[in-house]
C-alpha cells in the first residue's frame, strides 16, 4: 500500500514560486535578463506540472508561437484535481534581476475555471489602483 502526502494547493503554488525564484537567483547581476526570464519559466513549468489540478493558462508569457511555455492556453498542471485558470509571470522583474536591484518577484495565480478575467492578446496595459474616495478624481487618460 502507498500512502500519499495531502497536498494543499496554496502550498503547492508556493514551491511552484520558489522554485522560478531560486532558479532566477543565479542570474542576478548578471545582465542577462532573457536567461534569468528563461531560467524561471522552466523552473516553474517542472515544478506546476506535478501540482494537482487542471489549469489554463489565461494569462502567461505570451502567445505559443513566441512563448515555447507557459502560453495562453497552455494546460498545466499533472490533469487530476481542480479545473482552474491560472496566471503566471515567472519572473516580474527580469531587467531588475539582471541589473542585481531588489523587487523582482515570482507570481502565480488561480481561480475556478472560466472566473479569471482573460485580456485576450493583450501585452501591457495601463492601470492605476485607488481607493473608492480617490474613484472620481483620477482619469488614466490625463
């Protein structure tokens, strides 16, 4: 008889984190921001595929031709467990992490499938977050 650790899911998507973090860390202050970009997404392509759920990418490195992983509707995950959408950026910071200055950050999230707000082939955008007094006053387009 085998028995299995629980897993938690939560727990699961921070080693999924920590492993593109760590990954990414051999390339600090090295400039060369594409392979600590690169080092990262593999890292947290290998971690994710043992978690169990079945995810969508909604919101990844970008479309499969120029991404060879974690794309837009790349299915990740090991294909058992919950139905999620999920959103990743392995490496948010790469010029950051190439130039050896804090803040670059490894990301991931999810939600039940088809909840996840889905920008389509959008690249950037631009956002301000308020408070709901400061809702009127601001205008992105000023």
């Amino acid at each position: 008889m085998t028995i299995a650790p629980d897993r938690n899911l939560a727990l699961e998507l921070v080693r999924v984190t920590e492993a593109a973090a760590l990954a990414a860390s051999g390339w600090v202050g090295r400039g060369e921001k594409e392979k600590a970009d690169a080092a990262a997404v593999d890292a947290m392509r290998l971690v994710l595929d043992t978690v169990r759920m079945h995810g969508v990418v909604v919101i990844g490195e970008g479309e499969k031709d120029e991404a060879p992983m974690l794309y837009n509707g790349e299915e990740v995950g090991d294909g058992s467990g919950p139905e999620v959408d999920v959103a990743v950026d392995p490496l948010e910071g790469t010029r950051l992490t190439a130039l050896g200055q804090p803040n670059a950050i490894a990301v991931i999230a999810v939600a039940e499938r088809g909840t996840m707000f889905d920008p389509g082939a959008a690249f950037y955008m631009d956002k301000i977050a308020v408070g709901p007094e400061a809702a009127d006053a601001i205008d992105i387009d000023a």
